[in-house]
C-alpha cells in the first residue's frame, strides 16, 4: 500500500501544511482591542465566541480606560426648514508635516424641527445629548446607538420646555439625564428631574431637591469628574454657576468672578481635570481655574492677545472656545463653516507657554460641494471625546 506523504516536525506529531495552530484567547483578545469601534461593530458577527468576547464588560472596559484622544466634531446646518447633524472624528494629533486633522464622518442625525439639535454636542465619556424636535436623546457615535428619553413628567403633570444634561459618575459606572424646567417669573418653584440609563430600562424621571436659589442656566453643561457644570443667571441678573453632583443628585450653587461675559467668546472647558472659565475680549484672555467649589475660590490668568496671530481667521468671523486638547492647549476656532472661508482652521493657545499653533480640518470641513449644500454650519469641537462601545 502506497503511504501518504506526511510532514513531520522534529517531536514527530503531524502538522502537515494543511494544518492550522488555533490562536491564543489572550490574543484573540489582544488583537480585537487593537481594532477600531467600526470594525468591532461588524466583527462580532463573525462568531458566538468572538461576540460573547466583544460584549464582555472587561473588554469594553479596556476600550474605555485606554481611549485614543478624539476631538468629536459636530456641523449642524442652519437650514429652515430639515436640518442636519454631522458628527465627525477626528486623532487630537497634529501632522507636522502638514499641520492637519483629517475628520472622518461617523453619523448623520436629522430633525425637521426649527429648535433641534443642542448648540454644543459635548461628549460624556463618548456619549452625547441632544434635543432633536424637543426631546431628550442621548447617542453614541461610536456605535450608532439612539435612545429616545420619554417626556418629562411628574405626578402626571406634564413639564414644558426644560434645559437638559447629561452626566457621567465614574464610581458607579452610571449615566443620569438631568431636566431644569423653565421658569416663567422670579417666584416660581424650581423643577428638577433626573433618570438614569442602562440600569433602570424603563427610563422612569423622578423629581429632585431643587438648587438653593432660584436660577436660569446661560450654557451647555461640562461633565468632569462626576459633576456637571453649567453657567446661570439669577432673577435679579447675578451671574453664577450650578454644580450637578451625578452621584449623589445634590444641586449647589458656585459664585463666579468673572462680571460678564458672551456666549460666543467665553467657555467652561476642563482643563488638566480641573474646571476652568475662559473667556476672549478684544485682544486678551481672561482665564480662571476653579480651585475650592466650596470655597469659591478662583485662580486667574490674564493674557494679552493679538488677531494677528489668527491671521487665517478674518476679524470679523465670529469665534467660539471649544476646550483643550490633550496636552492642554486652548482650542479657538471660527463658530461656523462658511462657503467662504477656504480651509477650516483650528487655533491652539498654549496658555503656559503662550504660543500660537494653527492647523486646518480636513476632510468633509473642505469639500467645497458640502459646503454649497449645507453651509453655512454651526462648529463645535468636543476634545475629550472616546470610543465607548457600551450599549445603555
């Protein structure tokens, strides 16, 4: 009888060339880590064992606690009648050679109402909320997910119009939307809601302890550390900030030091973890640092500036502070995508070294047929965005 060629290796087992070594689990692991959210969306697909892998907490732990830095781009068009909400990502590194960002689209959101989408998209811990046709809606660009939040009700009386946020607590690994109703005159009860997604799937509100002071919130709000912030003003005009506690649900009020400022050319960003307030006057830059909430205590740099450093912005574009990227740089850009304007430039203020450094957006932000189509449209950076595969 004729044998069979076999190949041998030097411990005599048989693994002939049609013989395939199954990879590692660890690696299995390791390899899927190292992918991108897109790529993980379509690749748990591929098998039970590669899907149980991808929907593990552990694993999307690992994704979260290691982000890339992602600046989240939003270009909402100012159309009347169906407007539009581009979100794009892009790396936080600059190119030296070219001194750009290339902005890859992620989602495309619409909304046939004139009083959609929030002003400013901020990302917390990858998620974002929205106000398409007045709703609360929470999304993840990452994994397309939308969550439709029910309308605002209490004790069966139905809310108004409400200011809306979003918070992360990064003890309980929790989210919490958070409801302020509108007040009509000084004397008004203060109404606020909270719910909190993932846990509780039937996304029930319930009503909290209002803030010790009656109060108008001016601004999106900035999540940091488990605590929300967002600027408000007070019947009588006085100007202060609220500070959401995630975890706890507890309002209070912080005094600010700043006498005035606009809503174009002043911020809250997080900056190296701490809250800051900036805020852009002519040629300088008034920058203060929230040191003791309790104490409301501030430290403040003052910065003389000069347009002639932003000579790719005209002076009289309109600007808009988005926060700091990774190493700490203030991000200045102009708040909208002209048809215009020709490339898209990104301003970065190094507040410590007081430095200047341009690039330009490319990608969709230099198509000059999206910008016929849509344009003009409104600009906001969110820099401390992440790729988040949870689901909630």
């Amino acid at each position: 009888m004729k044998e069979k060629d076999q190949e041998l290796d030097k411990d005599g087992s048989n693994k002939g060339p049609g013989h395939l070594e199954l990879t590692s689990f660890d690696i299995t692991v390791e390899i899927l880590t190292r992918l991108p959210v897109k790529s993980l969306m379509k690749f748990q697909y591929v098998s039970k064992t590669w899907c149980s892998i991808i929907r593990s907490k552990n694993f999307i732990n690992s994704l979260v606690s290691t982000p890339s830095p992602l600046f989240l781009i939003s270009l909402m068009t100012n159309e009347k009648a169906e407007k539009y909400l581009f979100l794009l990502t892009s790396l936080q590194e600059k190119d030296e050679e070219s001194t750009s960002l290339v902005a890859n689209l992620d989602m495309t959101l619409a909304s046939n109402n004139a009083n959609n989408f929030s002003v400013r998209c901020a990302s917390v811990n990858g998620f974002i909320s929205l106000s398409p046709n007045g709703r609360f809606v929470v999304c993840n660009p990452s994994t397309k997910q939308v969550i439709l939040l029910p309308k605002f009700e209490t004790a069966g009386t139905k809310w108004g119009p409400v200011y809306k946020f979003l918070g992360y607590d990064p003890i309980n690994d929790q989210y919490k939307a958070l409801c302020k109703k509108m007040f009509s005159y000084p004397d008004e009860d203060q109404g606020h809601m909270v719910l909190t997604l993932g846990g509780d799937k039937t996304h029930t509100w319930r009503q909290i302890e209002g803030a010790p002071q009656n109060y108008l919130p001016r601004s999106e709000g900035i999540c940091i550390n488990g605590f929300v912030y967002y600027r408000a003003w007070t019947p009588d005009s006085s100007r202060l900030l609220v500070c959401f506690d995630v975890r706890l649900e507890k309002l209070s009020i912080i005094k600010l030091k700043i006498s005035c400022w606009d809503d174009s050319t002043s911020a809250l960003i997080n900056y190296k973890g701490e809250l800051a307030h900036v805020v852009i006057g002519g040629c300088f830059l008034d920058f203060w640092v929230l040191i003791d909430a309790k104490e409301h205590k501030w430290s403040n740099k003052f910065h003389q500036i000069y347009r002639v450093w932003w000579d790719s912005i005209p002076v009289d574009v309109p600007i808009t502070i988005h926060g700091t990227n990774n190493v700490g740089e203030i991000i200045i850009s102009p708040k909208f995508l002209l048809c215009n304007l020709g490339d898209f430039p990104i301003i970065y203020y190094d507040i410590e070294k007081k430095k200047v450094t341009k690039v330009q957006l490319k990608g969709i932000a230099c198509d000059e047929d999206f910008r016929r189509r849509y344009g003009p449209c409104l600009v906001n950076i969110s820099p401390e965005h992440c790729c988040n595969f949870n689901l909630i």
